[in-house]
C-alpha cells in the first residue's frame, strides 16, 4: 500500500511557510530560485554504468516510505545497488509542511549528505515526526544538526520560500505527468512499477525482468 495523496495538497503546503518563527530572516520570492540552483538537481546513487534505473517518489512523513526504507531498501543496497546492477534515483514528494521543510533541509545538505539524511529520517521517522508530546519540527532541527545545519542555517532554509515553491512546483509536475496517486511511488527504467514496495523480492524481480 502506499500513502494518499491529500486533497488540496498544494495550497496546504504553501499555508505552511514558515513553521519556525524566522522573523529576522528574510524570505525569499519562488522567482529568485535560479534553474541551475544545485538543490535541486538530481539526487543519485549507484553506478552510472548500471543498465537499470529505478526512481523513488517519497514523503519524508509517510509511514509506508518509513517502512521501505527500514525494510526493503537495505537490502537493495546491499545487492542491487552497491553491485552496480542499478542506478537509484530519489525524489520529494511531500505529503504535508513538515514532509515539506523534511525536504527542504535535506536538499540543502551536501548531495553527499542528502540519502544518509533521507534514510536517517525514514529510519528513526517515529521518533521525530510522531512521536508523543513533541514538536516534529524542533526534532528535525535537532537531526539536522546532527548532519552539519546549524540552527541559524536550519531557520534560514525555513524561510527560504524559493526552494519550498520550487519542490512543490517539481512535485506538482510529476504528480500530474506520472499520475502519481500515492507514496512510495516507483519507476523501473522509466516504466511504472506499483508491485515492488512490499518485499525485495518483489523489487528483485522487477529488477531482473527490467534488465
């Protein structure tokens, strides 16, 4: 299964600017976000021979992308993408504000830096997203410093409104390109692949069928 899309997705995420008091920092405008801005180039890892390429849409919120990640995915590592056999693309697709400044920080990072802070928050997502009686958002500042984003660093990305517009614009386009109904969502050399979030197996399988 995978999570639904929300309803009136967009103008909830936009109502979310700011989720941190930034007063003093300036926001900037969505048109002064060049097209050529490194954060949001492509995020791969994985040989560049591979003869696969597999595309992951996620939701740094999303309770189905968390369990992928904890139980799939290190499998996939290990075999398919550590071997060279595939090329693993990742891209945003966040569900709600914090799977939103989720995003925002970890396109911020380093590229190096961006899957061990994707998997880092996927991996411990009960602890900073759901936990009880805890502000999700001061738990992501506290994940992200552990990555090198300092807390000026972490309020000045939070008001950064040209790159919260320009992953909603990207998502945005991709939903309604791909059809993308829910998260994780998966693409297996360009093809729609719905069948492969339940065990590695499945995804092994899919893989070998693509190659």
């Amino acid at each position: 299964m995978s999570a639904p899309l929300l309803s009136g997705r967009r103008a909830f995420l936009v109502t979310g600017a700011a989720l941190v008091a930034t007063a003093s920092v300036p926001s900037l405008r969505a048109e002064d976000l060049p097209a050529s801005d490194p954060r949001m180039g492509p995020r791969v890892i994985g040989s560049p021979d591979a003869k696969v390429m597999v595309d992951e849409w996620f939701s740094l919120t999303c309770s189905h992308c968390a369990h992928f990640a904890q139980e799939v995915f290190p499998q996939i590592r290990k075999n398919l993408i550590d071997t060279g056999k595939i090329r693993y693309r990742f891209h945003d697709f966040p569900l709600d504000q914090v799977a939103l400044l989720a995003s925002m920080v970890s396109r911020s990072l380093p590229a190096d830096r961006y899957e061990p802070f994707v998997t880092d928050l996927l991996d411990h997502q009960d602890q900073w997203a759901f936990a009880q009686n805890i502000d999700p958002v001061a738990e992501l500042k506290k994940r992200a410093a552990l990555f090198g984003i300092n807390a000026a660093e972490f309020d000045r990305i939070n008001a950064d409104n040209a790159l919260r517009e320009a992953i909603i614009d990207k998502q945005d386009h991709d939903g309604a390109f791909l059809q993308i109904q829910g998260t994780p969502y998966f693409r297996i050399n360009d093809v729609a692949a719905p069948d492969v979030v339940g065990s590695y197996d499945d995804f092994a399988k899919a893989v070998a069928k693509a190659s």
